[in-house]
C-alpha cells in the first residue's frame, strides 16, 4: 500500500508545481502587459494633451 501512496503523493506534487508554474507565468504575462498598456496610456494622454492644447493630467505640462 505504500507505493501506492508514495505514487498519490508524486502526482499531487506535481500537480501543485505545474500549477505554480503556470500561475507565475500568468503574472509575467500581466506584467508585461500592463506595462505595455502603460506605455499606450502615456502616448494616448500625450497625444490628447497636444490635441487639445490642454494639460489634462494636471502634471503641469501639455503633451
């Protein structure tokens, strides 16, 4: 009956690995994408700020 168990117990620990591995690859995925979102928020405020001749973030500069 122990190997049994001993075989439960490996293929539970490798359930929660894969799970952790995952998990820590769907941060850096979202990371990166906010990041990325970020950056296109910055651009967009730039270009809205320049368009409208407007300071609309209240940072003190256009664009």
């Amino acid at each position: 009956m122990g190997i049994f168990w001993d075989l439960i117990q490996q293929d539970e620990l490798q359930k929660q690995e894969e799970k952790a591995n995952s998990l820590e690859e769907r941060v850096e995925r979202l990371e990166s994408e906010l990041a990325a979102t970020r950056i296109l928020l910055n651009k967009t405020l730039v270009a809205l700020e320049t368009h409208l001749v407007k300071d609309i973030d209240g940072d003190g500069k256009m664009g």
